[in-house]
C-alpha cells in the first residue's frame, strides 16, 4: 500500500484484499460505475472505495440501484436520444438508408443487370450476323457489355429510400421476354 499526503492509494490486488473480495470483481464492479481510479491514474483512493462499497452493498440490501444515479439515468437517456437525432440527421441528408430499401434497391439493380446480360446474345445476334470484321465484332460486344455493365454503377439515394420509383418497374418485363432458357424448356 501505498501512502499520501491526502489520500492512500493501493492497486487492485490490494483493493480486493481490503473488502474481502477477488480482483476480478472489483473489474467487475469498476465496469459497473464504482471504484474510479485516483487522480494520477494509478491505484484506488482506499478510502473511497471503501465507503463506494459498503454504499453499494447497503444499497443493494435495500433494493436500490447503488452504481447508477438520477443523472447517470438521465445523462444516458440524452446521448441515446442525441444518437437517434444524428441516425435521423443522416437519413434525411440520404447518408444512412434502412437495411431493407438498401436490399430492395441491390435486388431491383441486379435484377435489371441479369435481364440485360440475358437479353445480349439474341441483341448482339443481329448486329454481328454477317459481320466479317473481329475487330468491329470485339467492339459491338464490347459496347453492349459497357452498356450493361451501367446499370451496376447508377446509384440514387431517392431511389433507395423508395421516394422515386425503380425506372425497372416499368421495363422489367421487356428484356425477360427476350431471352429464353433453353434448360427451362427442356425441364431440367
């Protein structure tokens, strides 16, 4: 133990050596709001850990609260509400979205990227039918897959909060009538 002039200091050991209980409560009961360290940052004030204690022990005898205060109560309730007004702060300047439009907004995106991949080939069919040149082949691919590749990079912070309507909606049906699965066919 170590002694002050003001106040006598002891490390954890100590402490729990003092009230008769192991070091690992006194973590515990730290976590929980009482023993704060002394003023250097090294070891417990003995004294006001002791009178922490009994308070706390008295007061859980009775059925109150002891590490908790009024003001604690009240000073967490505010910086959950502060919290909540920063999560709606962000959501009205469109920086937070909700899981579920975030997840409707991917599923509608890739959605309108599968149709436009499967309705390539029959699209591409016709333009390179008859083609000779690869190079003028290599490049219509090319620029189809450009094309399709653009439906993964539009990002619309309305669109994923549900204010605007997908512009899918109203064309997903086209490219789904184009393309046909030979294995849906067949049965397989």
């Amino acid at each position: 133990m170590k002694g002050g002039d003001e106040e006598m200091t002891v490390n954890q050991k100590e402490l729990a050596q003092c009230l008769g209980i192991s070091s690992r409560r006194i973590r515990q009961l730290r976590e929980d709001g009482l023993f704060e360290l002394a003023r250097e940052g090294r070891g417990y004030s003995l004294e006001k850990c002791i009178q922490e204690y009994i308070d706390y022990k008295v007061n859980a005898e009775t059925g109150r609260r002891a590490s908790i205060s009024k003001e604690q109560i009240q000073a967490e309730h505010e910086e959950v509400k502060m919290k909540i007004s920063k999560l709606k702060l962000r959501r009205l300047r469109q920086e937070l979205h909700e899981a579920e439009d975030v997840e409707a907004f991917l599923s509608a995106m890739l959605l309108r990227f599968k149709n436009r991949l499967l309705s390539c080939p029959s699209k591409l069919a016709m333009e390179i039918a008859g083609e000779q040149d690869i190079n003028t082949i290599i490049l219509t691919i090319k620029k189809e897959l450009s094309a399709a590749l653009e439906e993964l990079s539009e990002y619309d912070p309305e669109e994923i909060d549900g204010q605007k309507p997908a512009a899918f909606e109203e064309d997903a049906g086209e490219n789904e009538e184009e393309y046909e699965d030979p294995e849906e066919e067949s049965g397989e």
